[in-house]
C-alpha cells in the first residue's frame, strides 16, 4: 500500500489566516493526505482541533514594529522558533510543508528551507509580506489571492484565497438565524477580533429598526426574498470577543454576538454587509453579496485598501474610508444602498464574477506535487 503523504501546515494568529489553511487541508484529507498543522497559541488552538487536526504549537509572536524591546523579544523568539519547528519537521518527516500566513508560518518556513522540505507559501493580501518575501526564493510556489506586480514569473500563481464552501441552505440559514423570508438583512463584522469603530457606528446607526432603509419596494438582492413596505430590517452583528462586552444590542431586531461559527451562513442570509477588508473579501465574494468596506487604517502595507478598492474597481463594493466613518455617514450610505435595489443586484453579481471557489483545491494541488504525488 502506498504511504499517505504527510503536509504540515503552518499557520497561526486570526482567522484570518487559519480558516483559508483549514479549507486547503479539508481538500488534501479528501486526496488521502495526512495533515498536520503547526502554529502557536491564538485562533489556531481552538479552529484547528475543531477541524479534526493535530496541532503542534511554537511560542512566537509578531515583531513590534513601535517597541524594540518587544521586538528584539520576538526575533529572539523566533530564532528559538526555528529550532523548535526543525525538531518537529524532523519527527514528522513531511513531504510538503505549507505556509499559510502569521508570524509561525514564517518560522516553520524557515525551517522548511533549513532542512530543505518542499514549500509552497501563500499569501492572502495585495503584497507578499515580510515572510513570504524572505522565503518566496526557497519556495516551489507562491500561491498569491491577488495578481501582484514583478510577481508574474514561473515560481507565483494567482489562485485566489481559499475559503470553504459557500453556504447553499438559504432557508435553514435563515430559520437558524430566526429570520422571516421577507426580512431585509445586514450583516456587520470586522474580523475575529472585531473592529471597534465600526462595532461602535453600527449599534448607534442602526439603533432603529426602521433605520435607514426608506418605505417601498426596494427588495433584497436575492430573488426569493419579499420586501416589508414599512422599510424594517434585521442586522446580524458578529462583534468579535474583545468588545462584545463593551457593548449592547439596542433592539429585538439587533442580534450581536461576539462570533458566529459557520459563518457562510450568515453571509448567505444577508442582503448588505459591513466589513473590513481582510481576506475575507473573498468570502464576501465566494457568497455574491455587495459591500460595504471600511478598511483598518492601519494594516501592512496598507493592504485593507488594496482590497476593498479592487472590490469597488469591480462594482462589487463601496468604500467609506475608517476616518470618515460616523453613525450618520453609516446609516445614509447603508439606506442609499438597500433603497436602491437595481445597484444591489448589480453589485451582487460583481461580487460573484470575482469569486474563486477552486482556491483551496488548486493549492492543495501544489502541495501534492510538491510532495511527489
């Protein structure tokens, strides 16, 4: 009998980064592969085991980019990160290793080309971060979300960001959720962590529930929804766990929750969503919803607004830049969107002709050749 092949994963910090990681292992343990992630302390350790895979863990964190103390901590750790993960390379003996972003996949990355395991990154943003960009040299192939510029050689292929399933129930979707048929639904999220700016402009804007969506037969995007005349709606609101505390629901038609599992679902219910602009525009996109971006101000490379602009150069987004971001300007540029239901169609379809369902396929793929099979 054939041995299974054994990819090691790593891939840590948010969701961000090891739900995309999870999708690519779901297709690998579909082709008889062995599966085992690496990563540290943080999103991983609860994702990972949910997902039926061993988690090894590493102890490193981010390097500070405002505090060299904590900085050279990091590098510190780091260097005693690649000994650790060289140790666990050479007990698992992989025939593929994956980069799947976070500050361990760099580490794990390293110790992949140390020991000269066969590496395959991927990069979830509009550039290559620092790991990849150190690593890209070493690996057989940069699996990119976006096309980059000067990254168009043999060694990268864009295959967009992986993301699982699209949900496909829109009834039990909605009856999970406890939403009517008719009901007009946005959806308000800002990552696992949340983002406090717009956790705070949500629950004052949409403190109505006839908020900003004006009376008549506006509809929601999908074609088997209906249109209460009176202009209500529903938001779902997943606050991420660092403010939900911090914050309260103003009505029976607000549900805030600090995260909600299976998450397609909650996509595939709305008719709007108000997000950041992480790699989740992918998701957004994978379920054909329009959107509604603010991105974080302050991410790598200012790679948020990368995102949400190739979302908007599509059709598929409208952007409100986080400093410009009040309850007001929420609650007009939301109603101005819901009441116009012709744009909504149309921004739906954009979104879904940006969709790129086989992301985790082709990229497990990689790996599999990578490793021989």
């Amino acid at each position: 009998m054939t041995k299974a092949p054994r990819i090691v994963i790593a891939a840590g910090g948010t969701a961000g980064h090891v739900v995309p990681a999870l999708a690519v292992a779901d297709a690998l343990r579909a082709d008889g592969a062995d599966v085992v992630f690496v990563g540290g302390e943080r999103a991983e350790r609860e994702l990972v085991p949910a997902g039926g895979y061993e988690l090894r863990t590493l102890a490193v964190e981010g390097i500070s980019r405002t505090n060299p103390l904590k900085a050279a901590r990091a590098v510190a750790k780091a260097g005693a990160g690649v000994v650790r993960a060289g140790s666990i390379l050479r007990e698992l003996r992989p025939d593929a290793v994956m980069g799947g972003g976070g500050y361990v996949a760099g580490t794990v990355g390293a110790a992949a080309a140390l020991r000269r395991r066969p590496l395959v990154l991927t990069e979830a943003d509009s550039h290559l971060g620092i790991s990849n960009r150190a690593l890209a040299r070493f690996a057989r192939r940069v699996c990119l979300a976006f096309p980059l510029e000067h990254r168009d050689g043999e060694r990268y292929r864009v295959t967009g960001r992986p993301v699982p399933p699209p949900a496909t129930d829109r009834a039990a979707a909605r009856a999970r959720f406890g939403l009517a048929e008719d009901d007009v639904v946005v959806l308000v999220f800002g990552g696992s962590l949340g983002a406090r700016s717009i956790n705070e402009a949500a629950v004052a804007a949409f403190a109505d529930p006839a908020g900003p969506v004006p009376a008549g037969p506006v509809g929601p995007v999908a074609p088997e929804g209906g249109r209460p005349a009176d202009g209500r709606f529903r938001v779902l609101h997943a606050a991420g766990r660092r403010d939900f505390d911090a914050l309260s629901a103003p009505g029976t038609h607000y549900d805030l929750r600090p995260y909600i599992d299976g998450f397609g679902e909650a996509l595939l219910v709305s008719d709007l969503v108000v997000a950041r602009s992480g790699g989740s525009v992918f998701e957004i996109a994978a379920h054909g919803r329009p959107a509604l971006l603010i991105p974080y101000p302050h991410a790598a490379a200012d790679h948020q607004t990368a995102n949400a602009r190739w979302m908007e150069r599509h059709g598929a987004a409208v952007i409100v830049p986080d400093g410009e971001l009040t309850a007001e300007r929420l609650r007009q540029e939301v109603g101005a969107l819901l009441a116009d239901r012709d744009r909504l169609a149309a921004m739906a379809a954009a979104s879904a002709d940006l969709a790129r369902p086989h992301a985790a396929r082709e990229i497990a793929d990689e790996l599999l050749s990578a490793a021989g099979v």
